[in-house]
C-alpha cells in the first residue's frame, strides 16, 4: 500500500469524524491546530484508522498522535512489511 493511499484514508476518517472535506485537509495538517480537532475527536480518527487497516496503535502512540502525518507512520509502523 503506498503512503498516499494511507493519508488519504486517514483524511476520509477525519471527514466522517468531522464533516470536513478531504479535498481541503493539507498533508501536513495538525489535528489541533490546523483543524481544530479535541482529543476525543483525535481518538475517534485514530480508532477509525485502527479499525480500516486492522493495526492496533498502543496507548502512548495514540496519546502522541498530533498530525496527519503521526497517523500515517503509525499505520506504517503497524502493518506487516508485505502490505506496504
């Protein structure tokens, strides 16, 4: 799976969480700052993630995740080798 497929997924988690377009949200864009997400927001994507690439985030990776791109290594980090 290539990054850019990865982001994109996690840009279409933080829509359904949020109502905001996909299309609007930049690669390198903060949950807090640039989107205005709450830790329970943050959580909500993260799970979704979790959820759509069957990985599992530990507590102190979900407890750091900031920004797209945060998510995106996760995701990275916690699938097998042969899927990226």
């Amino acid at each position: 799976m290539e990054i850019q497929e990865i982001r994109d997924a996690v840009k279409q988690a933080i829509s359904k969480v949020t109502g905001i377009d996909p299309g609007t949200i930049s690669d390198s864009a903060s949950y807090e700052e640039d989107l205005g997400l709450d830790s329970l927001s943050i959580l909500e994507v993260a799970v979704s993630v979790e959820s759509q690439f069957k990985v599992q985030a530990s507590d102190e990776e979900l407890s750091s995740i900031r920004t797209i791109e945060d998510t995106v290594n996760m995701v990275k980090k916690r699938m097998p080798a042969e899927v990226l």
